[in-house]
C-alpha cells in the first residue's frame, strides 16, 4: 500500500492508494490505484521481454563458443579463456533467470492487487 495525492488540484490530501476516496473531499481516488498497478504490472511484461532478449542472444554466443571450443580441441589450441567465458555467460543467464523469476512473482501481486481493485 502506498500513499498518494489526492486527484482534487485543491485538496492536496495525502490517500492510500487503496482507498475508494479521499477522506477529506470524497473525489474517487482508486483509478489512479489502479491505472498505477496495471502501470506497473506492464513495466515488468517489459523488463522480462527485454531479460528474454538478452538470454537468447547469450544462448546464441555460448552456443557459437561451443562450436568454436570443438574446433580449438582439435587443433590443440584450447585456452582458459573460452572456457572462462563460457562458465561467465552460464552464470549471467542463470542471474537473468533469476531476476525473471522474481519479476514473475511481482506480477502475480500485482496481478492480484489489481483483481482486489477492480470488485
């Protein structure tokens, strides 16, 4: 629950966003709550599409290390590099994994919030 301005430009009064109205003028105020959550719950459909984008394109660059280490075992000219590189890209999808996760998990309250919201 958060705090929010009253809509009314002559109330300025501090309101849940929670509330159905301002306590001290009456103008509705859970719109706002609303158009805020769906806000939100949009900037995070975002985030993971980006995050989505981001793995792929990591997928693709081990997927093309892979094939470059095979060919570099062959000619004995393998270094810790690659490898390194390798385990470093793992380990930034497993992050990103992670992190799409937790935006999941934020949608589906704010999911819920807006399901509370909208009765």
């Amino acid at each position: 629950m958060a705090m929010i301005k009253c809509p009314e430009p002559e109330c300025n009064n501090m309101v849940s966003d929670q509330a159905a109205t301002c306590p001290k003028c009456g103008r509705p105020v859970r719109r706002i709550g609303v158009d805020r959550l769906r806000f939100e719950y949009e900037k995070r459909q975002r985030g993971i599409q980006a995050l989505q984008t981001k793995i792929a394109r990591l997928s693709r660059e081990r997927q093309d290390m892979y094939d470059l280490d095979d060919k570099m075992l062959k000619s004995d000219n393998y270094t810790a590099d690659a490898m390194n590189r390798s385990i470093s890209i793992s380990d930034e999808i497993q992050g990103i994994e992670e992190e799409i996760s937790t935006a999941e998990a934020e949608m589906k309250q704010i999911q819920q919030a807006l399901d509370a919201a909208e009765c």
